[in-house]
C-alpha cells in the first residue's frame, strides 16, 4: 500500500524526496552522520502505518472535493478561503504527529509555523487546493524525524532503579 501512498501524493505534487528533505533539516543538527537516504527509508516507514494512509487519504479526498466544489456550504467557503480559524486540518494531521511520541508535536508546530520546502509551496495560493496537505506532509515530515529521534544509537538510555 505505500506505492499507492506515494501515488496519491506525486498526484498533488509531493514526493518522498521532498518530505525526506524536510526530515533532514530537522535531524541533522542532532545526528551529523544522516543521510538523506535514511530520511527517505524513514518517511516511507511513517507511510506503512495504515493509520497514517488512512489520515492523507481522508485529507486529500477533502482537498480534492474542494477542487471540485463539491462540499457543502459553508465548508466549501472555508476551504476555498483556507480559513486560518478553520484547524480541523491541523487536528487531523496530529493522527500523524502521535505515531511516534509527543516529541513529533514540537517538530510539527515548527514545521507548521515557519513552512519549509514543499509545505510552504502547498500552502501558497494557486489553482489547487492544499488545506489539509500542507499540514499532513508537515505531520509526516514530523513523524519521520520522532522516529529517527527515537532510533538514535547516541540516545541516552536511562535505568530505572531496583528500589525506589
């Protein structure tokens, strides 16, 4: 099912690559030996979640509804205006984030404050609709990078004491 995934996300104009370059500018100042390679490998393991298939499906068949003027009134208004109030967008894509941890969300809120890469290009105004996409790639990029974080061989384990 990833190919599938990768599919639906080449046709609204995201690739694996781009994601995985997000997810390296956010891990590289924390692991210097990161290929750009491990952070594909990685966003394509994110991708194998099916709880995560399940979330782009849902967000890009919106977007895609909305392209075509087929939602309901006034959620087609709100979507046409991508609606800065709206934020069902971002609470869909935290089914993303929560994959790997609560470390995904401080990367989330960053990725979705400063939108680099694809994320600021989806969120740009043009003749697509990206409400939900620029937040689920940004979901995406932020799991990837919590799972990497959360592989870390220089991680610190900590041993919880025989007696309290």
């Amino acid at each position: 099912m990833n190919d599938a995934m990768e599919k639906w996300l080449e046709r609204r104009g995201v690739t694996v690559g781009e994601v995985a370059d997000i997810v390296h500018t956010l891990q590289r100042p924390y692991n210097d030996k990161l290929t750009l390679a491990e952070c594909e490998e990685n966003v394509r393991a994110v991708l194998g979640k099916r709880e995560v298939q399940y979330v782009l499906y849902t967000g890009i068949a919106l977007d895609e509804l909305a392209e075509r003027g087929l939602l309901p009134k006034p959620l087609q208004e709100i979507m046409e205006a991508d609606e800065s109030l709206y934020g069902v967008d971002e609470t869909v894509a935290l089914g993303i984030v929560h994959v790997y941890g609560m470390i995904g969300l401080t990367s989330f809120g960053y990725l979705d404050k400063v939108k680099p890469g694809v994320i600021g290009r989806l969120n740009g105004k043009g003749p697509n609709i990206h409400v939900f996409l620029d937040d689920l790639v940004a979901g995406l990029a932020a799991a990837a990078s919590a799972r990497i974080a959360h592989k870390d061989p220089q991680a610190i384990n900590y041993e919880l004491p025989a007696q309290p």
